[in-house]
C-alpha cells in the first residue's frame, strides 16, 4: 500500500496526542503558519526540523522511518533481528536478564507481545497451555487470555483480562500499530472460563493469581524496556518480569527451584 503524504501523517500523529497547530508550534519552536504549511503540503521540513516535531509527538522509531521516507529522506533507524550477528551482545544482555531473574519467571518480547526469548522458570507459565499455542511465533497475550491457555487457572481472570485489554489500549493510542489492533480484537473476543471473577482492585498493581499443579501462586510483574535505543528491534523489545506477590508464592517458587 502506498504510504501516506507526510502532512497527513504528522496530522494524524498530531491529533492523536490531542495537541493543536498552536501547541505542536510552540514546543518545536516554530510558527504556526509553517506547521499548518507542512500539514497541507506547502511547506518541506528538514530532517532535523522533522526529528523534532517526532520527538514531541513522542512517535516511535518506525514510524519516524516513515514520516522520513514521506519526506525524501533516508530512513534513521535501522531493524536487525535479536538472533543476527550485529544484536549478538544485546540478545546476551537480555539472556543475562531473564537468568537473573530466576526462580521467578521472566520473558522478553516484540511489539506484538510475540516471545522472543524466556528463562528456564517460565515453564511454571505454560505447563498446562495446549501445544498449539507454544507453536512459534508464540504470542504471550494469547496465551493469557485464550480458553486452551492460561483463562482456567487464572482465579481473577476478569480482573488480569481488564488489565491486559487496557495496556493494550494503552500501546494502540500510543502507537496506532494495526497488529495490536488485531491482536486486541481477537483476545477482546475470547469466552471467559467459569472462573471468571473479577476481584478486588489493588491500588498499586494488579496481580496475577494462578491455580498451578504445584499449587496457587499470585505474581505482580514489571516492564523494562531499553532506553534510548537507535535499532528498531531493540527500541520495541520488552522485558516482562514475574516476582511472587506473598510470602506463600516466594516460598513455593523457592522449593519449585530445587533440583529434584
């Protein structure tokens, strides 16, 4: 499909962080006759002006490769898979993550909340998750939500559904990236387990609490993400951590951890 002009592009981008001619102006210094003028087409930004109105729309690293492209020029950013040879020290930094962060389960994913790469405790995760779901490329907010997943044990499945369809709103607004558009519809459209409660709201994260075969085990996680990346790949990878929520669960992921 044939991209978009750049004015309607930065229209979109613009509109969609709720700003106006005049506040877009303000912030990157410019007047507001000149942004109206590369909105419409009349005007074309420098690369340098046209970096600057991106990081005040705050918009990713691929789709300034586009607004870029729009405007004539090369592309900033380049995209190397985590497995080539030039991201060979960044895929050890973040096995070195995941390891450390055993006995708990930890993962790092794509933007499409694709698996790219897990420690060895995450299979108190997936134990019971049917085959077709661990097939490559395996989606972990698939995993979460679907009937052959994760829903049956998760005790406050209403409660982890609201929050994952949440963050993903989140990432849509923030990124208008279709394939969480389409990933955001397809779980949305999942049936829920009978154990579908919803649970009290903590005021400070929301748990996850699962009905494992060794027993019932409550997570909070954390994101981490890299800062200041210049790689595609590496500027939308994600590590998500698991720590035990209670005493009961670090003490049973601690006995979980000990060689049989």
């Amino acid at each position: 499909m044939k991209a978009a002009p750049l004015g309607e592009q930065l229209r979109e981008w613009r509109m969609r962080r709720r700003m106006s001619q005049m506040d877009l102006a303000l912030d990157t210094e410019m007047s507001t006759r000149h942004l109206s003028f590369i909105e419409t087409g009349r005007s074309k930004p420098s690369a340098a002006m046209l970096q600057r109105i991106a990081d005040c729309l705050e918009v990713p690293h691929r789709a300034r490769n586009a607004l870029l492209l729009a405007a004539g020029y090369a592309p900033d950013y380049q995209e190397r898979a985590l497995d080539s040879p030039e991201m060979a020290a960044m895929k050890a930094i973040v096995e070195h993550v995941l390891k450390g962060h055993e006995p708990y389960p930890a993962l790092a994913v794509d933007r499409h909340w694709n698996m790219v790469a897990a420690n060895d405790a995450i299979a108190i995760l997936i134990e019971q998750v049917s085959p077709e779901l661990l097939t490559p490329p395996i989606n972990v907010l698939r995993i979460a939500l679907h009937p052959d997943g994760l829903a049956p044990q998760i005790v406050n499945y209403g409660l982890w559904r609201a929050h994952i369809l949440h963050r993903l709103d989140l990432q849509i607004e923030a990124s208008a990236d279709a394939g969480l558009i389409a990933l955001r519809d397809e779980i949305a459209a999942y049936p829920g387990p009978a154990n579908d409660n919803h649970g009290a709201v903590s005021s400070i994260a929301v748990p996850l609490v699962l009905d494992t075969i060794a027993g019932r085990i409550s997570f909070v996680s954390t994101v981490t993400i890299f800062g200041t990346p210049v790689d595609i790949t590496l500027s939308e990878l994600a590590i998500e951590a698991f720590f035990p929520a209670d005493a009961e669960s670090a003490a049973l992921l601690a006995r979980l951890a000990q060689p049989s």
